[in-house]
C-alpha cells in the first residue's frame, strides 16, 4: 500500500524544513510513504526548499488559497497512486506520530475518512471565546452533514483512495466544511481519532479575527446549504411564505364576510398575493434546484469513477 501525505504550503519557508523532516518517517503497513509539498504560488523559497527536502513538488503558479491547494493536492495524489492520504499543515502544529492512528480506522475498513480531534474545548492556546466558537460551528456541520464530527475545522485528516475520489471544493475560502457536507452526502463513513497539537508558531493566515472567522465560515456554510441541500432550504422558504399569504387572506376574508369592511383591510388581500406568489416562485425553484444537486451528484459520481481509474 502507498500513503502520500499531502501538505498545501504558502510561504511557508521558515517552519517547512522541520515539519518535512519530521513526516518522512516509515508507516507501518505501508510499503511506500511519499511526501507532497503543494506550493499555493508561494513568493519565498518553499518549493526548493521541499524538493531539497526529498518532497514531490506540485506548484501552483498564483496563490489560489488553501481549498485550491487541498483539491489539487488530492488530485495529485491520486495520480501518483496514494491508497491513503493524510493532508497535514507546513506549520507542524499536528504531531506527525499520531498518522499511524489517524489512518489505522481506514487500514482496517472501519473508515473512508478521518479527522484528527485536537480536543477543542481543552485545547490551552485557543481562548474561551474561540472555544466556544470551535464546537458551535461542529455543532452546526453534524447537523448539516448528518456524520458524528467533534472538531470539523481541524486539516490533519485522513481520506481513503475511494473518499479522496470523490471530493471536490467549490467554496475558496477552506476545505473543512465543504469535505465533510460531501461526505455526508455520498454516504460516507467518517470516524476521529484524538491528536495532539503544538502551540502555534505563527499566527493563523486564515483567521485574522474571531469575528471575520465566523462571518466568512457563516457565508461558506450558507452557500454549502443552498449548494447540496437547495429542496429543503428553498421549500421550508416557500412554506413560510405561503403559511404568511393564508394567515393574511384569512385575515382580510374575516373582515371581508364578518366585520362589515369589504375594502378597509385591502392591504392584506395584496400582501398574501406577494407572499403566495413568493412562495410558489421559490417551491418551483427548489425544485429546480434538486435537479441540479442531482445533476452533480451524478457527475460526482462519474468523475469518481474517472479519477480511479488513473
């Protein structure tokens, strides 16, 4: 069996050398462990540091943000014929001995992806706000994606060749959330393991802030919702609307037949018209909108299909 540990890097220079030299340590149960740098159009010297390292170098010629580098690491990967990948950080804040656990579910068919839990409400570095943060937003991903997640923003993973075949990022900003809605929908089994984790050696180039973290992950995940799951957001929509246009009609019929004003309440026959309207527009679009998730659901499929046969 062939592992290929992934390890997307922007700027990455000054923290590489020691995380490379720290992953390129035999697994057991594998006869090949091959390291790949991916350079997100990196400006230092990270690519020619990798490949002085002995990693496999795939750049990227812009800086195309870390979901890019993921997906075209995975793509990568594929290619060069991994049976396992573990994505890993360039900043070495995942202990690289814990990879033997982290793909162990895998190995032995009890998985086809798995997330190293960094234990986020224990976790000394993080603050009680960001904590608090950590485990609404895996609250928020277990309800969305149906599998049992803990920690969904941690990057040290592990995927099957069979997982890592079927996904594909459409959101730029980060690949944590986005995997794991995926997986829930092809029916993935997705299991985690605890990992330790290092205090960090810089600070985060994808959380500038607490509160632009949260406004950015809200937006990606209300564009995930209407992405893989359109019929129910759009229909509970629709219904809203159209419990609003009979709560109204009912209103002005009332006034209409029983309280002796056939036109002073007008205003309400015209607001539930707009809002049945509304509500009939949006059901007919949710159900486009399935269409289409079923559409790429089925190209899913067949670029799966596609990239195994590499």
């Amino acid at each position: 069996m062939k592992m290929v540990i992934q390890v997307p890097a922007w700027n990455e220079a000054d923290t590489l050398g020691t995380s490379l030299a720290e992953l390129r340590r035999p697994v057991a149960g594998f006869d090949e462990v091959e390291v790949l740098v991916v350079d997100d159009g990196s400006t230092d010297a990270t690519a020619e540091l990798a490949r002085r390292a002995g990693a496999t170098v795939v750049r990227l010629p812009l800086h195309r943000g870390l979901a890019a580098a993921f997906t075209t690491g995975l793509q990568a990967a594929l290619d060069r014929g991994a049976d396992v990948i573990v994505n890993a950080d360039a900043d070495g804040q995942y202990d690289p001995g814990a990879i033997p656990a982290l793909v162990a579910p895998i190995v032995a068919g009890e998985a086809d992806m798995v997330l190293g839990d960094r234990g986020v409400a224990t976790l000394a570095h993080f603050s009680p706000l960001k904590r608090w943060l950590q485990r609404l937003g895996s609250r928020v991903v277990r309800l969305l994606s149906g599998v049992p997640v803990f920690d969904a923003t941690t990057g040290f993973r592990a995927f099957s060749r069979a997982a890592a075949s079927r996904l594909n990022c459409f959101t730029t900003y980060t690949y944590t959330l986005e995997t794991l809605i995926q997986a829930g929908q092809a029916g993935l089994a997705v299991a985690s393991v605890p990992v330790a984790t290092r205090p960090p050696s810089r600070p985060s180039r994808l959380v500038r802030s607490n509160s632009a973290y949260v406004l950015r992950s809200l937006a990606a995940l209300a564009r995930l919702v209407f992405l893989y799951r359109p019929l129910r957001i759009l229909l509970s929509c629709g219904a809203l609307c159209l419990l609003g246009s009979a709560v109204l009609f009912a209103r002005f019929a009332y006034f209409y037949f029983f309280g002796g004003s056939p036109a002073g309440h007008l205003q309400s026959l015209i607001a539930a018209a707009l809002l049945g309207m509304t509500g009939v527009q949006l059901s007919v679009l949710a159900i486009l909108a399935d269409l289409t998730a079923v559409n790429r659901r089925l190209l899913d499929e067949l670029r799966a299909r596609e990239r195994n046969r590499r």
